[in-house]
C-alpha cells in the first residue's frame, strides 16, 4: 500500500502545477486586455447636431406636350375639306377643316334677310314721323291763328270752328307720338335681327376647325365627306384633328413620398436623355403639391424648351433632383443607424454613461449624415461604430469620434 501511494503522488502533483499554471496564465490575459486607467469599453460616439442636408434623387420622367386638345365641331355637318395630316406643323388660328352645313348658310341668309327688312321698315316708319310732324305743325299753326282772331273780336269765329281746330291739333299731336313710336319699335326690331345674324355668322364660324395653338398635328379622325356630329349636343362625337404643342414639353416625375415635402419650384434638375445620349439642366417648374392615393407619390414637372424639335412627347428621361430642406435638421452619421430590422435603431450614451437601446423616425439622408426626426434629442451621445459589442445597460466610456468631422468636410467638398 505505501508503495502504491508513492508510484501515484509524482502524477498528481503534475496535474496540480499545470492547473495552477493555467490559472495564471489566464489571469495575465484579462490583465493585458483591460484598457489603462479604465474598467469600461470605450464607445466611439458622435454628438447629435443640427445641419442643413442636401439631397439628390434620381426617378424616371416621361416627356408630354406642354398643352394637347383634340378639335370637335361645334356644328353638325360634312366635312367639306381637311388641309392637314399627322405630323403637319400648324400656327394659331389656322384653319384645319372646313364643314359643309347646308342648312347654316340658309340660316345665315334668313337672319340677313331679316336685318334688311328691320332696316327697311325703320326707314319708312322715318318718313312717317317726319310726315306726322308736317302735319302736325301745320294743324297747330291754324287752330292758333283762329284762336288769336276769336281773342280779338269775340264772336268773330264759331265755337264748333275753333273746338274743330283745337281737336285736329291734338289729334297730329298723337299721331306724331304714335309714329315715334313706332320708329323705336323698328330699332327694336333691328337690334333683334342683328343679333340674330351675329349668333348665325358665329356658327358659320364654328363651321371651320382652327388650331388654337402653334402646334403639331399629332392624329386626323376624319376624312373629306364624314359626317361629323355636333360636340356640344352629342356627347359620343368623334373629334377631328389632334393637335400638341411641343415648342416646349412638360417632364412629368413622380416624386416619392418621403421627398414630397422638400420639393420647392426653382428646384434645380439634371436630365439625361438615354435615347438622344444627352444631358441638359432645368428646374422644377411647378408640382400638384397633392399625393397620388394610389402610388403615395406627387407629380413634379420641368418644363424643357424643345425649339430644334428633337425631344418627342413619349421619351423618358433620368432626372436627379437635388432635394433641399432648413438647416434645422437633426443630423447622425448614417453608420451610426441599424436599419436591418423592421423599425431604424441607434445606440445611445446617456448621461449614466450606459447604453441605450432607441427607435427613431428617420427623414431624408446623404451619402454620409441621416435626418433623425423623432426619438433623439439634441447633443446626446450615439455610436457609430461596433454597435454589435454593446448592449443595452451596458457601463461604456465614451469617446469622441472623428468621424462626424470628416463627413462634414466630405459634404463640404
């Protein structure tokens, strides 16, 4: 037995000083990995601050004519001739198609006709008045002579006589009112009559389809003899020319929600055109300042000369906007934002030094800074890099990156 004990006592010690070993091995590790002068994990953090962002966006744009309408006839009629065909280039005011409406021009020649007879009859009843006044002058001049005579030598003239005067003057003095009468009956008349004719030429007028533009004739409906059907009483009438103007096209975006709010006119916008391998400037001209329900989006335009004709309303283009807002934004460096997960987080250094753990609402960004729009205040601490090595709670020192530095000269530049 005590030899035994003595073979197994050389081992066991062995196992001993190699646990013990291990033990201080282990303990030199921890010691070289603490940090000097400190027991917590330094975290690089940057101060949450206010900035102006600028921001660009690239979306698809479609080119549309600056203005388009499709010419109804506003009478019913056959066409008696059409000048023009797709792709014609027409100026204001030209004439495009002339109708055939047979039953117009009877009208028109009726309301002639009646402007002639009102004419004619204000001429007559005229000669009437002056006839009457002729008269009438005539009648009062005696009934007066007699009436002097019978003033000077009473009984001189018969009272039947002088009342028979008296009764003639007043009854010229009617006529001649009567007959004014009349004449401004007949000026009525004629100021009817003429309205009449100028409603009629109007819809002689209307006979002819003329552009109301300086434009391109981009479809023809109809064909010399087709019956066309008034537009203003058939709601099922085919129109006959189709006519663009396209000296200058509106570029048409659709600007995502989230940008929506920035979007100011007089917005500066770089265009490429892919299919003529061109890139020109413009600015945002106007926008609808409503969203799209269905695609959240709101529509932008640019309106971009096209004086040479060489853009096509149809064409697209990739339009980058640069997107601007105030300069009281609250800005972090973008690494400083985890968006894996379904809601943006950050780590924050509160005034404990602990971490914490924050959901934020996130606005526009850049290539280097993001807007945090709720969820961070002004001047508190976050992380911006390892976030991974921290957890919520856990006691750090913070230490002040250079990172936020060199993204604002990076933006600068």
């Amino acid at each position: 037995m005590k030899i035994a004990a003595s073979v197994r006592s050389p081992n066991l010690g062995r196992i001993y000083l190699l646990y013990y070993t291990l033990i201080a091995l282990c303990g030199c590790n921890r010691a070289a990995q603490q940090p000097a002068g400190s027991a917590n994990p330094i975290a690089p953090v940057v101060s949450a601050s206010r900035a102006t962002l600028a921001n660009t966006l690239t979306v698809a744009g479609e080119f549309i004519p600056y203005q388009e309408v499709e010419l109804h006839a506003k009478v019913a009629g056959y066409i008696r001739r059409i000048d023009v065909d797709i792709g014609d280039r027409v100026k204001q005011g030209q004439v495009l198609a002339v109708l055939d409406v047979p039953e117009l021009q009877a009208q028109v020649q009726g309301a002639q006709a009646g402007v002639r007879q009102s004419q004619a009859e204000i001429l007559q009843a005229t000669n009437e008045v002056v006839r009457d006044e002729a008269n009438f002058v005539a009648l009062h001049a005696a009934a007066e002579r007699l009436q002097q005579a019978s003033d000077a030598r009473p009984g001189l003239i018969a009272q039947q006589e002088l009342d028979d005067a008296h009764a003639k003057d007043r009854a010229a003095a009617a006529q001649v009112d009567a007959a004014k009468s009349a004449l401004n009956a007949m000026q009525q008349q004629l100021g009817v009559s003429q309205a009449q004719q100028q409603q009629v030429s109007t819809m002689e007028d209307y006979s002819r389809i003329v552009a109301p533009f300086t434009g391109i004739v981009t479809w023809r409906y109809a064909d010399t003899g087709a019956l066309i059907q008034a537009g203003t009483s058939n709601a099922g009438s085919a129109p006959v020319v189709k006519i663009a103007e396209v000296s200058t096209l509106r570029l048409r975006l659709p600007v995502p929600e989230t940008i929506a709010p920035y979007m100011h006119d007089g917005d500066n916008a770089t265009i490429r055109i892919d299919a003529l391998g061109r890139t020109i400037t413009g600015k945002v001209t106007r926008s609808t300042d409503e969203l799209d329900m269905a695609t959240r989006s709101m529509q932008v335009e640019v309106d971009v000369p096209n004086a040479d004709g060489s853009l096509t309303p149809g064409m697209y283009a990739q339009v980058m906007l640069n997107v601007r807002r105030s300069g009281d934004a609250l800005v972090v460096p973008i690494q400083a934002i985890d968006t894996s997960g379904p809601q943006p987080i950050l780590l924050v250094v509160n005034a404990q030094s602990r971490v914490e753990k924050r959901a934020v609402q996130t606005g526009i960004a850049t290539a280097n800074r993001i807007e945090v729009l709720s969820g961070l205040r002004e001047g508190e601490q976050v992380i911006v890099a390892n976030q991974a090595s921290f957890q919520p709670g856990e006691l750090v020192t913070a230490k002040q990156s250079a990172l936020a530095v060199a993204n604002d000269a990076t933006e600068a530049h």
